[in-house]
C-alpha cells in the first residue's frame, strides 16, 4: 500500500471513530421503558477496534514519513516546514488585513473631526509576502503528494 493510501485510509478511520462516538453519546442514556436506537455496549466494542486500527495507522504513517526521503530532508520536516508556512502566512495576512482596516466591518472614519487610522505596516509589502509565503506553501504540498504515491507505507 502507498503511504497516500494509507493517509486516505487514515482519514476514512477518523471519520468512522468521530460518528462511533456521536452514536454512542446518542444512545448512552434511555428512558426507563424504552430502547435505544442503538446498543451503547457494542458501538463502544466497534470504537475500540476503529481506535486500534487508527493507532496503528498513524504509527505507520508517521514511520513512513520520517524515513522518506524529501530534498534534503524527510517528508516529516517537511510537513513541519509547511505548518510553519501555514502559521507565517495567516499571521502575515491577518496583519496586513487589520492595517487596511478590513476588521472593522464597514465602521470608518465618518467625519473629517474624527481621528484617522494609519497603517502601521507597509500593507502592500506584507501582501506581496504573503503571496510568496502561499506560493511556497503550494510547492512543498506538491511535493509531499509526490512522494505520497511514491513511497510504500512502512509496516
């Protein structure tokens, strides 16, 4: 199996234990008389089987891609380059965004009394950074995905 077979599995599996555990806070409690939906006891039963295959899933994801081989790197460095990508660019833009005033919902300058707002950040460099920071964030993504369908996932 391709590690990228293994992350789809992965998430096919988390999304399982997610309604697994929606089903049985649903059915948990009764009133006295009536019958559940669903028997709580078994859905707990099935969760733990769907944990145990997702624990392992994740170990073998993560094995794989701190062995595979990424430029100078692991495929595990290089998703930690892109968190840290994606943490840069949505500060960046937030900056960017409250220096143009974008946050204030429509609420500017009404009269020529009232104070202005300027900008304490060049906006329009922090934008042009920003585009490079989403730009470099999309290369390291391809090339992730690249290695995904290239590398076996590990046992």
């Amino acid at each position: 199996m391709r590690l990228a077979e293994g992350l789809a599995l992965r998430g096919d599996v988390t999304k399982r234990v997610t309604q697994l555990r929606a089903r049985i806070v649903a059915n948990a409690r009764h009133q006295e008389g009536e019958q559940p939906a669903e028997d709580a006891v078994a859905l707990l039963a099935e969760l733990d089987l769907a944990l145990d295959e997702l624990e392992s899933l994740i170990r073998r994801v993560n094995r794989t891609n701190s062995r595979a081989a990424l430029g100078s790197g692991t495929v595990t460095d290089a998703l930690a380059r892109r968190d840290v990508l994606r943490i840069r660019h949505g500060a960046i833009t937030a900056a960017a965004d409250a220096a143009s005033g974008r946050d204030e919902h429509g609420y500017g300058r009404q009269l020529r009394s009232e104070l202005a707002f300027v900008a304490a950040v060049p906006v329009a460099q922090l934008r042009t950074t920003a585009d490079q920071v989403a730009r470099e964030i999309r290369e390291v993504d391809l090339a992730v995905q690249r290695v995904n369908w290239e590398v076996d996932l590990l046992d």
